[in-house]
C-alpha cells in the first residue's frame, strides 16, 4: 500500500494500517475552494454542458461537484478540448484536468503538483529527494524541478508529457507502462555493487 493517495487529482489521503484518512484541512479548503469556484462560474459550466455535451460525440457525467466530459473519437476530443479552451479563456482560475477523453474541472491552485507540495511540507521532504513519474496531460502539472528532481515517463506517454519531463531534464524510458517506471528508477537510482 501506498503512504499517501491523491484522489481526483486534488483530493489527499493518507494510509495507515491499511486505511485512507482524509487530510482533513487540506481536503477541506480545497472543496470549500471548488464550491465556491463551480458556485460563481454555474452558468459557465451549464454553457460547455449546453454547447459540448449536446453532440452525439460527447457525454456529460457528474464530477466531483461539478460535471465531467467524456468524448467519443479523437476528432471529438479535439474538438471538445479547443471549445472548452475557448469557453474558460476568460476564467483563469478555472482549468481543466484532462487524461485521455476524460475531461474535469478544478481550480487552478489544486492538481497532483499542488498536492505532492502539501505532501513534500508535511514530511519535510524536499523536491531535491523526490521522483515523480507521470504518462498522461493530469501529470504535466507534477512533472516539473520544483516539485522533484528525478523525473520520468514510460515510453507510450502521451506527446505532451514526454516533451515537458524532456525539457525539464527528466528521464524518458524506452519501455511502456510500468516496466518504463521500473526503468526510469534503475536510471535514477541504480543498485549499487
């Protein structure tokens, strides 16, 4: 098990005895935050259901206090992703958390970065010591130096994050999935003789 999760990319728990407990201060302000964000912004969220969600293409679901997207095709996550950009362009403290066709809305001070940060000051564990892996665009905002130094993705990352762990001097493996992180640590960290 895990000492610590991070659920829909903002959310923090930690393991003990084989438990998830809430981290209760930071669980707490960051859903009074996203209350107060989906609050102001109702009909900005009710304008993409509106325009995005009405296509064959793309579905509406709820989503941690809000609604969540799901496209069908590559054309339409395409499609959705430069609509939805259009629509919150004015909005800068709403973004979106994308993997695949799955689209989410959050605050922009809460994603795995921020939460690795709360993590990192509860341990007194500098970036300096921290490795951090990631394939797909709800890592990009973890992959970077100021959150750890030894950075990496497997092979099949998607195109974006192998540019940005690349341009933040991380290592890419040669192998996909987990055997690539498996890589990326012998990189890191070989085993001594």
């Amino acid at each position: 098990m895990p000492d610590w999760i991070v659920t829909v990319e903002r959310e923090i728990h930690q393991v003990k005895e084989g438990q998830a407990h809430s981290l209760e201060a930071w669980n707490k302000c960051c859903t009074e935050t996203h209350q107060a964000l989906f609050g102001r912004h109702g009909a900005l969220l009710e304008r993409i259901e509106r325009e995005i969600g009405s296509t064959d293409e793309v579905t509406v679901i709820p989503d941690a206090g809000a609604i969540g997207l799901v496209a069908g095709s590559q054309k339409s996550i395409d499609r959705t992703h430069a609509l939805v950009t259009e629509i919150i362009r004015e909005h800068p403290e709403i973004s979106t958390v994308r993997n695949g066709p799955y689209f989410r809305f959050a605050h922009v001070d809460y994603h795995k970065g921020s939460c690795l940060a709360e993590i990192q000051k509860l341990l007194d564990l500098p970036p300096s010591s921290t490795f951090i892996a990631g394939d797909n665009l709800n890592d990009l905002p973890m992959l970077q130096r100021k959150y750890g130094h030894f950075l990496a993705c497997p092979s099949n990352s998607v195109s974006e994050v192998l540019t940005q762990v690349k341009k933040e001097g991380g290592y890419l493996a040669t192998q996909e999935a987990g055997s690539g992180i498996a890589e990326a640590l012998f990189h890191w960290f070989p085993l001594s003789s």
